[in-house]
C-alpha cells in the first residue's frame, strides 16, 4: 500500500544455550519473518545463560521467549513458534491485516 503502512518491527528471541527447542524457534521465526516481513525487521537473539542480566531486565521467565519490542505495544510469546499464525497473531502481526481485510468486506 502505502509508504506509511512500512514499519519496522523490532524483535528480540531469548533463548538458552544451543538447544534443539531454541534452534527450532529461530529457524520457524526467520523463516516467517523472511517470507512476512522481508527488509522491515530487525531481530536479535539473546542467550539468556550468557547475558542473564538482559533477561532479568525484560521479565523473560522462559525460554525460548519472542519479545516484539517495536512498534508498541510490546508482545511475548513463549515457545518453539512452530504454529506461526499464533506467532503472528500473538505478536500482533496479523491484526492490520485482519481490519483491513474486514473493512474491504463491509464498507460503509
């Protein structure tokens, strides 16, 4: 649409150590942000066993946990992200997407 409607959506992956669960999030989650949001993300993994203070300071009590940070309001979702319509919708993602696809279907 148009230029305004491009955000950048700024995420953050806790996860713990190199664990088959923390792989798995971080390949469903790049997976949906390549096909979803190519070029308007920025994510950053965070190892809560190497930086336990940056968990701490976000209230992280589980991992892997997805923090969408930007834009407001903040999000988390825990688990392997493997159901990625929960992803998008808990993060929400989807809920521009769903209004605009209800408003088209019942304009005034």
């Amino acid at each position: 649409m148009s230029q305004s409607s491009k955000r950048t959506y700024v995420l953050k992956l806790y996860v713990a150590g190199n664990t088959p669960e923390s792989v798995r999030a971080l390949n469903t989650l790049k997976a949906i942000l390549e096909k979803e949001f190519q070029g308007v993300y920025a994510l950053k993994v965070i190892d809560v066993l190497k930086n336990p203070q940056l968990a701490e300071e976000d209230k992280i009590l589980a991992t892997p946990t997805l923090a969408k940070v930007l834009p407001p309001p903040v999000r988390k979702i825990i688990g392997d992200l493997s159901d990625r319509e929960k992803v998008l919708i808990g993060l929400d993602l989807l809920y521009e997407e769903i209004s605009n696809n209800q408003e088209e279907e019942f304009p005034e």
